[in-house]
C-alpha cells in the first residue's frame, strides 16, 4: 500500500471508527495500519488490511512513542 493510496482515506479503526496512519514495512516489522488513540497495530497482508478486531495487536508504551516519531512529520 502506498502513502497516497486513496483507501487510506476511508479505511478506520473498527473499534473506534478513526482515521489508521501508513506504518511502512520495516526491518522485523510487517506493512501495517496504526491507529495512536488506541495503540492498536492492523497487519496488511499480501496488499490487504486486516482489520477485524481481533486482528489488531495492542502495542507497548515504548513501541508506541517511536511510532508516534516515525509519523511525524
């Protein structure tokens, strides 16, 4: 998926219906859709969020700060 892909427009968190930031694949970490309110990570599989509820990862204080550094502009 890429940064300017149209779909990132209107895809939200199905939990609580917010915007998901582009997470980039990186070394040890998979394509993914983030969602900071709830710290909550969606993995893109083969170009296709999975968004279920029970799909998203809940991510540690520590992974969270660096990922809000990553988003940044």
């Amino acid at each position: 998926m890429k940064p300017d892909d149209p779909l990132l427009k209107i895809l939200a968190c199905p939990l609580d219906k917010g915007p998901l930031h582009l997470l980039p694949e990186e070394a040890g970490h998979e394509e993914a859709l983030y969602n900071p309110r709830l710290h909550r990570r969606y993995p893109i599989v083969d170009g296709i969020p999975q968004l279920l509820p029970s799909s998203g990862e809940q991510v540690p204080d520590e992974v969270h700060e660096d990922l809000l550094k990553r988003m940044a502009p």
